[in-house]
C-alpha cells in the first residue's frame, strides 16, 4: 500500500460522513442547551464535595492520555507536524490537571500542596490557554504542510523529544503559579469565594480565546478528526464561558461546567475509539472482499482460458494444415485449384467453429438464469454505494442519488447487477482521481423509461472523461484508457447487461465526465 493509501485511511484525513456530521452537531445543539439551562442558575449554591476534584481530574488525565496516544500513532504514519502539535496539546491538558490537582485547597490540603490562594487559578488558565493553542497551531499546521515531505527523522525520536518538551513546560508553568502566586492578580479572595471583577475579565478572555480555537476548526475543517475536535472546543467554551460568571467554587455552575468539559472529553473519545474500530472493520471486510473476488476472477479466468483453449486448438490446427496443404497445390506446376477451393472451404468453416467457441464463452452469462430473482435496482445499487463507502470518502467523491421510489421490480441476477454496478461507479471514481479544479460528484440515477416497459439507471462522473473516438471502442475487449486497466471490465458488464435483455452505453457528461447508462426489461425474464 502506498504512502498516500496509507494516509486516506486515516481519521486524521478522512473526510467525514453526513452522518458523522448531523451526530456531532447534534452534540454540540445539547452542549449549547446546556449553557443556556445552567447559566441562569450558575451561582445557586450547593454542598462542598471536595472528593469531586481528584475523581473529575483524574477522568480528564486518563482520557486525554489516551487521546494523545491515538494522535502519536496516527502521526506514526503520516508524519504530520500538525498531528504532533495536537497530540503534544492533549498530553499537556492530561500533565498539567496533575500539579492543578495537588495546588487545588481542600482536596490534599486546607491550602493545597503547591503555591498560596492563586496558584490554582493560574494553573486552569494555562490549562484552557494552552488547549485552545494547539487546536489553532494544529489547523494552520494543517493547511500548510500539504505536500510536504516525511521528517527524515526517526519516529522514536521527534515522539520522545515531544514529550519532553511538554513535560518541561508544564514543570515551568507548575513553578511560575507556585513561586509567583503573590505576583497574580487577585483572582480569590479565599479556597471559595471569588473576585468578580478580575474573574469575570479573567473568564471572559478565556472565552474568546477558545471561541478563536472553535471558529478555526469550524472554518477550516475537512476531516473526521476536525469534526470531534470541534464538538471538543464547544465543550471548552460551554465550561469557561459558565466558570467566567462565578462567584463561588462549588456552586451549580462550578459543577456543570466541569461535567459538561469531561462529558465532552470522553464523548468524543469513545466516538474517536469506535470510528477507528468500525474503519478498520470496513478495511478489514473490503481486503477480505477484494481477495476473495480476486480468488474468483482467477479462477474463472483460468477456466475460461481452459475450455477456449481446449475448444479453439482443434480449429486452429485444422487450419494450419489445410493451409499448408493449400499452398502446396497452389505451388505445383500446374496448381490444383478444385483441391486449394476444397481446403479454402474447410478453413472457413474451421474459422466460423473457432468463432462458435468465442461465442460460447460469451453466452456463459445468458445461461445462469436460474441464479435470477424478484429485485429493486434501487436496492442494488445502494448496497454498491455501501460497499464502496471508503474508497468514496477516500477520493473526496460526493455522491447524489436520484432513485426513483416507484421504479418498477424485476427479475435479474442480483449479484452480477451489483458487480456491473461496482465496476461502473469504480471506474468513476478513478476518473476523478486527478481532478483538482472542480468538485468530484458521483451521480447515480434511476428512471422508468417513457414507454414504462424497462427502467434505466445511469452512473456520471465528473472526471477526465472519454474521447469521444473511444466511446464505442470502451466496451471492446481488452480495450482500455487506464494504465493499469486490463479492458475486462466494461465488456463484461455489457455481456451480463445484454444476457438480461438490456443494453448498456457509453456517452460524454456534461459539462464534464463520462455517463453510463443501463436499460432494463421490467418485463419477467
């Protein structure tokens, strides 16, 4: 697998479904909620639980850990400065809860373990200063380094140096809001209660800063990884902006801000964890699928090239002898030409046998009707749609699906329909590989012809196209535009599409790409 299959398969790089989308969106509608319903009841005092801090910081150390880990791998294969940035961002959040942890009054200590009364307000902002940093150096990162080059440095190295360097900077950090706790502004007054004034400011550029964070991946997101990220910042944002309207810990407000962050944190963990575990289940299932199809295409054509050997030699040689035994009359003093006429009429009919057996192979399809059974085409062709998912997202191809909801059922072989369906929309997509100037659309339609007695269904693509020369010759055997084609596939497709009754052409899309179109007898076949 080449490095640029190595990379599409990737969450980090692959772009997300509809699905995915309306899903995470919808996470961000309930966090939204949650702003609003918590916000007016923000400062509604409850009961201390000191206990909650230990059990709420450790939650976030353990899933952000893991989300870096996730990241570190990904960049073991990608090599991407953006990806380190990121995965260097979730350690830093899952170090530095530790020292915020042992400074935070009440929980290890009345005054805390580390520093005076600003030191763990200190260290949350560096904290929700330093999170937001690396998703907003990650999104530059991102749109930059496209095209560029593997490190040439080994993995071991860049990973081990990474974390280091993080683990100093939050050391340094830890020492600056313990040792300067006297040089901060007042931010608490004691283990509770706040300073409103320098809180509120205090909060309120947290807010804009993480909402700066929120806009960047909202503009600039494209893959599966940006999207969770951005439902990660929300998350942020509904917490900073509820803690910037405090004036006590342990009120209402104070609580749900924190749930809402690690709700979020862990959501988009588990929604990371089983997408990774679902692609690779797909991944899985296609390499299965494509070898075991290999493993049939071989066979098939090994006894395909078995019997038209077998068949073709007798003619053949028979050829080659009455040829022979021509020219030899002809090469007599006085040619025998009733002899030669006698040995040209036997080449001929020898001709027209060799003919019958390339015929025979052909017919090969027209005669499984006993494989046939009642089916929607618009069925068919979903299940295909399906099954090619990945390569679709891989390639950034969008689809539309025009089905006609009324089209007629027929009989046919289901799985020769679908591989001719594979065949078409495969091809399509590798049309519009190179395509870079305008947007890569599959569309697939179905339609009930005029006369309502056969049904038509049409693949387009927006790719490089045909000539308008080869149309015709598309469907000859072993005749191909494509480099690593082997002019197979689209004669098949017209065989089984012609041993069902219907016919299958080929003609320019306009204003770019090829059309294929299908009409089918609804008639019972």
């Amino acid at each position: 697998m080449s490095e640029t299959d190595q990379r599409a398969f990737l969450l980090a790089t692959l772009p997300p479904t509809q699905r995915q989308t309306r899903v995470a969106f919808g996470v961000i509608a309930i966090l939204f909620v949650t702003l609003s319903v918590a916000l007016p009841f923000a400062n509604t005092r409850l009961p201390r639980f000191d206990a909650f801090i230990p059990a709420f910081q450790t939650a976030i150390l353990f899933t952000d850990l893991i989300t870096s880990a996730l990241l570190f791998a990904q960049y073991s294969v990608v090599r991407s400065q953006a990806l380190l940035v990121l995965a260097c961002g979730f350690l830093f959040t899952a170090l530095i809860v530790i020292p915020h942890t042992l400074s935070f009054p009440g929980v290890f200590a009345p005054n805390g373990l580390l520093g005076g009364t600003q030191t763990t307000a200190m260290l949350y902002y560096f904290w929700h200063v330093g999170s937001p940093l690396a998703v907003i150096c990650y999104v530059r990162l991102k749109d930059t380094e496209i095209g560029t080059g593997k490190s040439q440095r080994s993995l071991a190295s860049v990973v081990g140096l990474s974390v280091a360097i993080v683990i100093a900077i939050v050391c340094a950090l830890t020492l600056v809001a313990a040792k300067g706790d006297q040089a901060f502004p007042t931010i608490f007054y004691d283990s509770v209660q706040v300073n409103p004034v320098s809180h509120l400011f205090g909060g309120l550029m947290l807010a804009i800063w993480t909402a700066i964070a929120f806009g960047f991946l909202y503009v600039r997101r494209s893959t599966v990884l940006d999207l969770w990220l951005l439902v990660m910042s929300f998350a942020w944002l509904v917490e900073v902006t509820i803690n910037a309207f405090l004036s006590a810990r342990f009120n209402l407000g104070w609580y749900a801000s924190r749930l809402s962050d690690l709700s979020g944190t862990v959501f988009v963990l588990i929604v990371l964890l089983s997408e990774t575990t679902a692609l690779y289940a797909n991944l899985a299932q296609t390499v299965l699928r494509q070898r075991n199809a290999r493993q049939a295409r071989e066979i098939a054509m090994d006894a395909i090239a078995a019997s038209v050997a077998h068949e073709v030699r007798q003619p053949l040689g028979a050829i080659t002898t009455n040829a022979d035994a021509a020219t030899i009359y002809l090469s007599r003093g006085t040619p025998d030409i009733k002899k030669t006429l006698e040995l040209l009429a036997r080449i001929l009919a020898d001709g027209h046998r060799a003919s019958e057996v390339i015929g025979g192979v052909r017919s090969m399809f027209s005669n499984r009707r006993h494989g046939r059974v009642l089916l929607d085409a618009n069925d068919v062709l979903q299940e295909a749609l399906e099954t090619l998912d990945v390569d679709l997202r891989v390639h950034r191809v969008s689809v539309v699906t025009q089905l006609d909801r009324k089209l007629p059922r027929f009989v046919a072989d289901r799985g020769q329909l679908h591989q001719v369906f594979l065949n078409l929309m495969s091809n399509a997509i590798d049309s519009m590989s190179s395509i870079t100037d305008r947007p890569r659309l599959l569309r697939v339609r179905t339609d009930v012809a005029p006369e309502a007695s056969s049904i038509i269904i049409s693949v387009e693509d927006s790719g490089i196209g045909i000539n308008r020369a080869d149309l015709d010759r598309v469907f000859d055997p072993f005749f191909t535009t494509k480099s690593t084609g082997t002019g197979i596939g689209l004669s098949v497709c017209r065989s089984i599409i012609e041993a069902h009754g219907g016919n299958l052409k080929a003609s320019a899309n306009n204003p770019h790409g090829t059309r294929f179109s299908i009409n089918l007898p609804v008639a019972d076949l």
